[in-house]
C-alpha cells in the first residue's frame, strides 16, 4: 500500500509516516477516506523548498485555511518588504 511500483515511497507517503498519520494543522488523525494533500510548509512563493523537511501533510480543508493564511502571511510580508525598500 505504501509503495510505488519501483519500491520507492512517494513524499506523501513518507511525511505520512513522520507525522504519524496525523493532520499537522487540525492534529486529528487522517481516515481511510481523507482527502489528503502535501502541503509545502514554507509556500514556494515564500522561497520554501521541495526538502521534505518544507513538505507536510494535511487534509485538503485543513490545506485550503493554511493556503488562505498563508496568503495573508504574504500580504503581510510584501508590505513588510516594500516598507523596508522605503526607509
Ligand atoms: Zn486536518
């Protein structure tokens, strides 16, 4: 089941088993029915990377809100950016 056809695990599988099959934003164990998506941690439009040490799973409403937040993060952090190339 957690296998691919060349015996190697996909990042999904194995950020599943680091987090113990738990959901990292909701922290309720994933079923066998969960709508499951990899998260990147640090969004790529923030500079975050494909390490696995960036990639996380969650379930894909739990991905929409950290999507939705992140989006305000970056907002925050453009202004952030701008006021700084102001000083
Ligand atoms: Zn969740």
């Amino acid at each position: 089941m957690f296998q691919n056809m060349n015996g190697k695990k996909t990042k999904k599988q194995v950020c599943l088993i680091k987090q113990k099959f738990i959901c990292n934003h909701c922290e309720q164990a994933f079923k066998h029915d969960s709508i499951m998506e990899l998260d990147h941690i640090v969004p790529k439009s923030c500079g975050g990377g494909e390490q696995s040490t960036n990639l996380q799973v969650l379930h894909r409403h739990c991905h929409d809100i950290k999507t939705r937040d992140d989006g305000r993060y970056h907002a925050r952090h453009e202004t952030w950016i701008r006021s700084i190339a102001s000083w």
